[in-house]
C-alpha cells in the first residue's frame, strides 16, 4: 500500500436487516399475521442463524477491505432495522454468527429508519423497502431499493469488491435523460457534443464513488482491492463529456463500458460486479438475475 494520507479515510455503508439477512419468511408473517405474531415467532427462534441475503457477500468483502487497509481508514458497516431491539436480538445473533464485524445499529420498532442514515453520517444506503430508500435519497444519501433475487455465493475471499454505476440519474444528474426522453437520441447527442467541456452534474451516488476512490488512492491501481465501473447506455459521441466530467471531478474509474443501447445484463456479468446500481427498473430487471441490483428511485425515469 502506498504512503497513508493525514487523514484516515472512512467508507459508511447503513444497510438494513432484510438486505443483510434472508428475512422473507419472517416478512410473510408479519404482512400475515400482525405485529404480535411476527415478535412471537421471533423470539422463538431468535437462537436460529438467518440465511445471507441479497447483500451478504457484499457486507463481507467490504468488511474485509479493512484488512488491507490498515491504519489509514476504516469502513464501517452499520445496521438499521425497522425490528424491536427485542425481535432483532435474532439479527445480532446472526451477525455475530456470520462473524461480521458490525457493532453499532438502530432498531426503530416499525418507524422508518432512514433518518438515521445522516446521523451516521452514511455513505450509502441499501434497503428493501422503496419508501425508506426515497426517503433517504431525498434526504441527500446514495440509497437503493435491492432487487430481489438470490443471494450469491461467497467466491473468491480474495478478489477485490466490484461495484458497478449507470451514469445518468445516479453518479450524474438527470439533466441529459430529460433531454433523451423529451427530444430523442438525435438531439440528445447534439447537445451531449455542444456541451462536451462541460461537466454534467452531480448525482445522488456521486459522493459515495468519491469515498470510493479515496480508498483506491490508497493502492497502486493494479494491486487495488476495490474495482468499479461505469456501465452506461450512452455511446458515442456521448461519451466525451462522461469522460471529461469524471476528470474535472478527480475520480479514477477503472472500467467504462459505453453500451449504445446494448443490454447491460451480461456486461455486468462480464465485470463479476457484487453490485450494480441503475435508475431505470427495466435495467435493474434485466440485472438482478446475473448480479445483486439496487434500483435508484431517482430522476425523470422515476417521476409521477
């Protein structure tokens, strides 16, 4: 690793117990059977390890990153949970089982707890509940609704953590999309050329990729735990003002695919992304059976 920086760098992710945890069961029950039912069948069972959930694998190469990391920062993964502290004994349970270094957490007993996510002063946010997830985008944090799909396998220990980014509507603004869906791809590169040298502007995720690349600086590019992309639909020539906006913005992204159109799914693939992060529901479908998927409720594509 190269020379540490004064600062110690820090990476926050807030994640809650249905995208750590295979909680559909407990969910069923709950939607069922009522409140009581759901912290009785809790309680009972608050001794029985939980599954891994859509972002298990994630939560542990992140936590991992640590190791690598050293002295010069920390990334910390925090618990928020709609559970009881009494019915969330079981997820502390879990995650002590699991041997995941989480220690801090907010049990809010059925309240939203996206207002915590600036307490902890989060990086990003992952859910499965859509109304937390806007909440939190409104509230200005990166946050994603995790499609649902199968929780993937562990895999390599080693290999560094691959998060994938749609460009428009989640590192940038939606500015270019709007003009896309109101005036056609003709125009849309007209003025994505006219306006080449002028950075687009930020997105929701553009401060989690920068907390992201603090953490790259850190390694020489070729040794670096941490590897993201760029996966968009745009193409050329609408790809120079992307490039140029990156630059003006002093982040380092390793892969950029520009798609023209083409189906993400299996680029994804391709990358072995551990997550990958879209506006666009119709993209996040196509995604979420090859690779996990948050869907960024956010833009012109998620309006009405």
């Amino acid at each position: 690793m190269d020379g540490g920086a004064s600062t110690p760098i820090r990476l926050t992710v807030a994640i809650s117990s249905r995208a750590l945890f295979d909680l559909d069961e407990s969910h069923r029950v709950f939607e069922q059977e009522g409140v009581d039912a759901y912290h009785a069948y809790q309680v009972a069972r608050e001794n029985d390890v939980l599954s891994p959930g859509i972002a298990f694998t994630l939560v542990e190469k992140l936590l991992a990153l640590n190791e690598r990391i050293g002295d010069a920062g920390r990334v910390e993964i925090i618990l928020l949970s709609r559970n009881s502290s009494d019915t969330g004994l079981r997820v502390f349970n879990s995650i002590h089982h699991h041997g995941l270094d989480i220690t801090r957490a907010a049990f809010t007993s059925g309240a939203s707890p996206y207002r915590y996510v600036s307490a902890f002063d989060a990086h990003l946010f992952l859910s499965a509940d859509p109304d937390d997830v806007r909440q939190a985008l409104a509230a200005g944090c990166a946050a994603a609704t995790l499609m649902p799909a199968p929780a993937r396998s562990a895999g390599d220990a080693d290999a560094p953590v691959r998060i994938a980014f749609d460009g428009d509507a989640v590192l940038f603004s939606d500015e270019a999309e709007r003009v896309y869906r109101s005036e056609g791809l003709a125009a849309f590169n007209e003025r994505e050329v006219a306006a080449a040298a002028v950075p687009l502007s930020a997105g929701p995720f553009k401060a989690f990729l920068l907390a992201l690349h603090r953490i790259q600086a850190l390694f020489p590019p070729r040794d670096a735990p941490l590897r993201t992309a760029l996966i968009t639909a745009r193409g050329a020539p609408s790809h120079e003002r992307v490039i140029r906006t990156l630059r003006d913005w002093g982040i380092r992204i390793d892969e950029a695919l520009f798609l023209g159109g083409l189906p993400k799914g299996p680029f994804l693939e391709a990358f072995d992304a551990d997550i990958y992060f879209d506006d666009q529901e119709g993209h996040c479908a196509d995604a979420r059976g090859r690779v996990a998927t948050g869907h960024v409720p956010h833009g012109v594509a998620n309006a009405g």
